[in-house]
C-alpha cells in the first residue's frame, strides 16, 4: 500500500508559477512510475506529466515547455513545477503512484489549482 499526500496548491495569477510536491509512504517508491493528473469541472481526469522510474518523463501536449517534473527517491517525493501559469490550468491536481506489472495504482486526495486574476 502507498499513500500519497500532495501540497502547493493555491491561487496564482496567469504567467505565474507553483510548486506542487507529492509525499509518498514506502521503501519503494522508487519502482514505481509517478505521475501528475488533473481534473476541471465537468471535465475528465487527464495526464499532465509522468516520469518512470527510471527518470523518463513525458508530458501533456498544453503542459509541454511549462510544466516540469521530477522525482527525489532518497525522499519519496515527486514535484511539479508549473510555470507560465493559465487560466486553463485551473483543476485539482492528482497524484499518481503506478506499478503495472503488479496492478498497483495509488491516488492521493488532490490539490486545487486555481489560475485568476
């Protein structure tokens, strides 16, 4: 089992930038494939950014040059660093925690996101 705590959400201005952070339980974390999704209202949940353990990332098309993500497994954590902030970006923001092979899939409780002026 891994839960999956985020933070750093809140309220920013568009072109301004946040730092989202993913604590993670467990000694493995670093096996699995972590990533960020997002949810708008009346919108489905979608990929923003996932990066492998073995530190390859890919990215959402609208996030692409933006958005960056990392992972720090001595800490059991996973970041993303949202930069040129829009008002599209407004949504919770989801962390995921990903083990194919062995069916695990872990979601924490998400951060909101809100850009506005």
């Amino acid at each position: 089992q891994v839960q999956l705590v985020e933070s750093g959400g809140g309220l920013v201005q568009p072109g301004g930038s946040l730092r989202l952070s993913c604590a993670a339980s467990g000694s493995i974390f670093r096996f699995y494939t972590m990533g960020w999704y997002r949810q708008a209202p009346g919108k489905q949940r979608e990929l923003v950014a996932v990066i492998t353990s073995g530190d390859i990332t890919n990215y959402a098309d609208s996030v692409k040059g933006r958005f960056t993500i990392s992972r720090d497994n001595a800490n059991n954590k996973v970041y993303l660093q949202m930069n040129s902030l829009k008002p599209e970006d407004t949504a919770v923001y989801y962390c995921n925690a990903l083990w194919a092979l062995l069916g695990h899939n872990y979601w924490g409780q998400g951060t909101q996101v809100t850009v506005s002026s």
